[in-house]
C-alpha cells in the first residue's frame, strides 16, 4: 500500500488523537465504543456505506513500517515535540498483529431502516495492550454520517413517489426506476445521450445530404435535456413537430424517450411540459382516471429536486390530473452536497471501558445539552413487536440483539450484496406516514 496523507491510514484522524493514548488512567485494557443518529432532520436512518470503509482502509494488513514513520514525522511537526505519537503503539500492531487492527465492530446489517437514537454499530479493541485503537478511528468510522444520510434522504424520495403512484397509477411497478435507492438516479449516460444525437442527426441527414450511410439508426429508451434556449420551443416545434415521425418510430419499436427540462420552478415545468406532450401525443386515463402519456415518452427532471420540490411536483400533478407515473426524477446538489454530519446528528462516544480488571461506564451528560446525554456501557439493538431499543448497561438479551460481528482484527466477516442493502431498505406498511412528516416538517437549511 502505498503511504501519504491519502494512503496512510494512521493519518486518517484528528491530531488529537493521536495524543489519547496518554490520557487513558493507567491499567486501561479494553475501550468501548458507539455510533447512532441522536436525532436530526429524519425519524430514522438507513444504515449504509460501513461496509465500504472497512474494505476500504481497514481489511487485511494496513500498517507499515513507512506509515509509522511517516506518521510519527508529521505528528512531530504538528506538535512541535516528538514524545506525543504513540510509535511503540503501532509498532506492537505491526509485529504482533501483521499491521492489522485489533479491534471488534459489530454493526446492524446494511441497508437496516433504524429509528433514530439507536446504536448503529459498536467497536471494541481486541488485544489489551492497544485499547487506544478502539478511540484513534473514531474520525474514520464516523464518516459513515454521509453514504448513511444519503441513503435516508433517497429513501424519503421513494416514499413520497410511492404516496403518489399509489393515489394517481394502476401499479407501483415503475417506483423502483422513478428514482433509485442508496443512491442510484435514472441515468442520463453518455450512452443513452448518443442515441438521441445519433436520430437528429439522422433527420436532417435525410434532408441535407445524398446519403445516410455515416449515420448509426439506434433504438430503446434515449433522453435529451431540452433547455439549452428555449424549452418551450423544443417541446412544441422539435419535439412535437420536426422530430415527432422519428419520436414515434421508436415507440414502434419498443423504446421510450425522456425528455429532460433541466431548469425553472420543478412542478410548474414538469406540468406544462407534460401537457405540451400531451396535447400532440394525446393521453389516456388509467384505471385511476389520470392521464397517462404514451408509453414512448416520458419526462424527467433533475434540477431543484429535494424531498419537498419532489413532493410539490407530484401534487400539482396529481390536482391537474396527471399520474405520477409519466415522470421521472433525479437529485444531485440537494441530495449530495445540501447535508453534513448534523443532519442526522451522528456521534461516536465511548461507554465503557476496562481498568485495573474493573468494568466502569462511560458517558457524557451536558448541562448545557442534554440531547448530547450519550449511552452507558456495553449496548444490544433489539425489536420487539415492531419497537427498536437500544439496551444499555449490558443488560440485553444476546439472543435477540440485531447487531452482528461485521470486522475482526483485520478481516471482514459480512459481505452483503448490494441486492441484501437494498432489500433491506424497501419501504413497508411499517414505515412513517411520510406526507404527515413532511407538513409538520420544521425545516433549517444545511441540518
């Protein structure tokens, strides 16, 4: 592997850190340790992307002899002294343990939908010389704050679309490709940009040119962003006029093209373009008796869409009878950038450690923020009649705890497809009325 500030995994925590190894009370032997949501934005979190950063940074030998004195070369510039870097420490992981870390994380599966303020996951240090290496990743583990909170948000997208399709569609077969979980949006490729490329200029090939011998005739699905100028325009002169043979050409042979307005208010957009296509096209009602486009032409949108546009896009469809079934959506700066480590108030406390062969609690309760109180002793996640709790003081019943050995000393022992995560994570008749959490939503921009 090679070492720098990316690659050495010893550099991946806080500075101070590295200095927590002289402040444990002497006798130390075993170190504890918890993340959960404490709350935030949502009432519960999938849990996802652990999996990531363990195979990531943590499988298999990750310590070398050039990390540690790579590390313990920056540690004495950062410090301005060279007694605070733990070098005996790694270095006893890279002779007794091959550089692997010796430490235990057990975890709910991934893709687990968990009611907030439950233990997510636990680590424990394995090897009584090194309890220090439970804390020293607390940096690197906590950074499952972000695949975890996409996820979340991805899946209150699929709610609101499933609330609608289920008012306004025969069927919630196309729930699944209105918007993908965990999180993965109905692509507008490359590939599939091509294709539509490829028939215009077919089109003016044909009326241009002697010959259509450099043009590759494509079929399937194909989608176009159409607001480059005028959208208006592009929808009734090219898409419904100068290219409308060509459009239903392709529906004769089975694809569909999506047609992409990329900017402006989201409903109002998505409306009118629907009811430009539809008013050329022509509709019909569904059993539901919303109209329907053809099957060859669909919209979709991707600009301004969080849960909240999302939701407003679909009302109006719904209130100007159209089914939610003719669109499709996509999310990138509100879903990836719009968010960080508070939205879901995700933290990682230590509750319980081993000194002198004498198990003491840990906790922190501050006066001045009580919902910081963190969890006491050795936890268990358990669910009973549909009712998470996180069990504390080691009191839970082994039988029943959700959380499973995922990580030991170096080896990963739970593999879950992506198939499992997202399994896992499909909405249920369990789950929140989600339009009622959006009207009594209290929202603050960024948490």
């Amino acid at each position: 592997m090679a070492t720098g500030p990316v690659d050495n995994v010893i550099l991946l925590a806080d500075c101070y850190k590295t200095s927590h190894h002289k402040a444990y009370p002497p006798g130390t032997s075993s170190l504890y340790a918890y993340f959960e949501s404490r709350g935030g934005r949502f009432p519960y979190t999938v849990f996802f992307g652990l999996q990531y950063i363990l195979k990531r940074w943590l499988c298999g030998p990750v310590i070398t002899k050039e990390m540690v004195q790579e590390a313990k070369e920056v540690m004495g510039t950062v410090f301005k002294r060279d007694d605070v870097f733990n070098e005996d420490g790694w270095n006893y992981i890279l002779e007794r343990h091959g550089g692997r870390i010796p430490v235990r994380i057990r975890a709910v599966p991934e893709g687990s939908v968990v009611p907030v303020k439950n233990v997510l996951f636990t680590v424990e240090s394995t090897d009584p010389a090194v309890p220090w290496v439970t804390n020293f990743f607390e940096t690197l583990l906590v950074q499952v704050w972000y695949p975890m909170t996409v996820a979340t948000i991805s899946r209150i997208h699929k709610q609101v679309i499933h609330y609608y399709m289920s008012l306004t569609h025969d069927s919630l077969e196309t729930v699944e490709f209105s918007t993908l979980l965990v999180q993965v949006w109905y692509p507008m490729t490359v590939a599939t940009i091509s294709r539509i490329h490829k028939q215009v200029i077919h089109y003016y090939m044909s009326l241009t040119h002697d010959s259509l011998e450099t043009v590759e005739f494509s079929v399937g699905d194909a989608g176009c962003v159409c607001d480059s100028y005028d959208i208006w325009k592009c929808f009734e002169d090219v898409w419904c006029h100068d290219l409308r043979d060509l459009v239903l050409q392709r529906g004769e042979k089975g694809g569909c093209i999506y047609l992409r307005p990329d900017s402006g208010d989201p409903a109002e957009v998505v409306l009118r373009c629907l009811e430009i296509l539809g008013q050329s096209y022509g509709t019909q009602n569904n059993s539901k008796g919303y109209k329907m486009l053809p099957p060859y032409l669909r919209v979709i949108h991707a600009d301004g869409i969080d849960y909240r546009s999302l939701r407003d896009v679909l009302e109006c469809l719904k209130n100007n009878g159209w089914s939610t079934a003719n669109a499709f959506f996509g999310a990138g700066g509100a879903l990836l950038q719009r968010v960080n480590r508070d939205t879901q108030k995700c933290a990682y406390k230590v509750s319980h450690a081993v000194v002198d062969d004498e198990e003491k609690e840990v906790y922190k309760e501050p006066i001045t923020g009580t919902w910081k109180k963190s969890k006491r002793g050795r936890l268990s996640l358990q669910c009973d009649e549909g009712v998470y709790r996180t069990i504390e003081h080691g009191q839970g019943d082994g039988e029943k705890d959700l959380l499973v050995t995922v990580f030991e000393n170096g080896e990963l022992l739970k593999d879950y497809s992506f198939d499992e995560v997202c399994q896992r994570a499909e909405i249920s008749p369990e789950d929140i009325d989600v339009i009622k959490f959006l009207d009594g939503e209290k929202f603050v921009d960024g948490v």
